[in-house]
C-alpha cells in the first residue's frame, strides 16, 4: 500500500481506542506495512495541545490539531491512527473533509462499562463534581452518524474487533485481502 490513510478511532474514555490503536498497528506491521503512526489523544494534548483546556472550542482546536498532523501524514503516504475521544462531531466530520482517505471507527462502548475499567479513576473524581467538563459525565459524547466502522468494545474482544477495522479496510481497497495457504496432500497419483 502506497497510499496514506487515517483511521480515526472515537468513542468514550476507555472504550478500548487506545489499545486498538495498538492492535491495528501492530496487525498492519504484521502484513509488511512500515509507515504508521499513532496519535493518541493522551500523548498529543501533552507535546501538541499543551495549555488548551477543556471547554467545546478547546476540545475542537485539539481535535483540529489532530486531524492536520493526520491530513500531512496521509498526504504523505503513511498510515495515521488517531485514538482521541473528539467528541463533537462537527470537529470530526471537518477533518473527514480535510483528509481525502479517511475512515471513522466508532468505539462503541456503554458508559458504565467504561466507568468499570477506569484504571486512572476519572470518572469517579467527575462523579464526585472533583473534575469538570468530563465527557460522558457533564459534558457530551456525539456519536458518530455513519462511520465506517463501529466496534462494540463491550461485546467484542479486542482481535474481533481488530478484524472489523481490517475487513472494512480490505473491502475499501487499503489491503489486499491475506491469502490463505491451504496445506495437506495433493490428490493423484502416489509417488
């Protein structure tokens, strides 16, 4: 593949993006794909979006900033994954403009399913009102209205849903889809 590609993973704090992120990468590697990266909302809000807070404009011009880094990696033939929550989907759909190839994966998750593997235990600190503007809690999570892919995280285990993102990515023309080799006795005549 010589074509870049975002694959944009959204969905609630802990709905599983972050380490399907991984998955996928670690599953396009696996195929012979080099040039991959992943933006993990997490690690851009630290070096990229340092000092942006969290009000709706905040949260945009973060997930603007994302989908650009994504749009110039396309662009250039490498393979973006962002895993950020971006939960406005008017922020989304601008960067689903911006970037030619670009493939939503919504991480479908129920709130309380997220809220039992909360290692970090953010959601209780929004809970308790110690955390403000938290999403799912006090501010909102837009889902997405036609994404390419949705995975229920809850559902799912992490290689199934891996699967969906690579089906869906081979059913688009981003893969070809893995030959299997089938093994066994040739028929005919005995040597």
């Amino acid at each position: 593949m010589d074509r870049g590609l975002t694959i944009w993973l959204t969905g609630l704090s802990c709905s599983g993006k972050t380490t399907l992120s991984k998955l996928i990468e670690a599953e396009l590697r696996g195929r012979g794909l080099e040039k991959i990266e992943i933006l993990d909302g997490d690690v851009v809000r630290t070096h990229l979006s340092k000092g942006l807070g969290y009000s709706k404009e905040d949260r945009d011009t973060n997930i603007k900033r994302i989908g650009y880094v994504c749009k110039l990696l396309t662009r250039n033939g490498i393979i973006a994954i962002s895993a950020a929550i971006s939960p406005y989907r008017e922020a989304r759909d601008f960067n689903r403009r911006e970037i030619v190839d670009f493939i939503e994966v919504y991480c479908k998750c129920p709130l309380e399913v997220c809220i039992e593997r909360d290692a970090k235990g953010l959601y209780k600190k929004a809970l308790a009102g110690e955390i403000k503007n938290y999403t799912g809690i006090d501010d909102p999570y837009e889902e997405p209205l036609d994404p390419e892919v949705v995975l229920e995280t809850d559902k799912e285990t992490p290689e199934e849903s891996v699967g969906k993102v690579i089906q869906k990515l081979e059913e688009l023309g981003y893969l070809l889809k893995k030959q299997t080799v089938k093994r066994g006795r040739r028929r005919g005549k005995p040597r």
